[in-house]
C-alpha cells in the first residue's frame, strides 16, 4: 500500500479491512496521514469491530457502512425510517440482492440521498448487469472487470 501510495499519489483507493484492529487500524491511519491520503481513500470492512478500530483511530478518512450497518439501514428504508439513524459512514456498499431481497431499489436510493450517502453496490461484473445498474443512477460501481465498465460508460 505504501508503494502504490508512493507511485500514484493522485489517485483515490478503495481499501477493505480485512484483518483484526489491533493488526491494522493504527499503523493503516499512520500510513494514510504520512502521505496525505485523508480525502483520497474510502474504506471499507465487513466486520463491526475491525471498522469501530480504525473510525475511531481515523475519524477523518471517509468510510463504508459494515454489513450489519448496510443490512440496518436497508431495513429502515423499506420501512421509511432511515432518519432514525445517524450513519458513522459516507457509503454504503452494497450487493443487489441480499438473502433473496432486493436491496437496489428505487426506495433504498431514495433513503440513502435523504441521508446524504452514496450508493456504491457489488461485485457487478456483466455488461448487461452494469447497464442496469449505472441507469439506476448508483454513485459507483465495484467491478473485477473496470474494462467492462469503461465501455458501458463509453469511455
């Protein structure tokens, strides 16, 4: 991480925590305020406690809701609720469908600008998945295919 942050100073990551806090959340921060990295990274983890570790190590770098953060909010927002959380999160990264629930609706994007959050699902690989997804008007996609993605962009 510390050569890519090296290399490409400019450029914006998308980091997932994936090992426990005490391994990761202070020498991660310290890694991101030694280069400046404070607005140019999002991260992201599907664990509570790995997250708790590194928002209260890092308050300033933005971060994505964990699973059971995104699965709360997804709960509120069927049942017009979503005021009723004050999110610790900028994002919410989330799959389409969840346990056979479909979380991309028009409701769930509804519920996440009246919040103020952005809308970045997962993992969408297909051109015909990408299309429709990006006419939902989502604020990001995560892609193991960014070629794909370029080309629905038409770029």
């Amino acid at each position: 991480l510390e050569a890519l942050f090296q290399k490409y100073p400019d450029r914006r990551y998308g980091i997932e925590i994936k090992q426990t806090p005490a391994d990761t959340a202070v020498p991660f921060c310290t890694l991101i305020r030694t280069y400046g990295m404070q607005d140019k990274v999002l991260v992201s983890s599907f664990g509570q406690e790995n997250m708790d570790a590194f928002r209260r190590e890092c308050p300033e770098v933005a971060t994505s809701a964990t699973q059971d953060e995104a699965t709360l909010f997804v709960v509120l927002s069927m049942l017009y609720l979503e005021h009723v959380v004050t999110p610790a999160y900028e994002t919410l990264q989330v799959p389409e469908r969840s346990s056979g629930i479909l979380v991309l609706t028009p409701r769930f994007l509804e519920a996440a600008r009246n919040r103020n959050l952005l809308v970045q699902p997962w993992t969408i690989n297909s051109e015909p998945d990408l299309r429709r997804i990006v006419a939902l008007g989502v604020d990001g996609i995560n892609t193991d295919y960014p070629d794909r993605l370029l080309t629905v962009l038409g770029r």
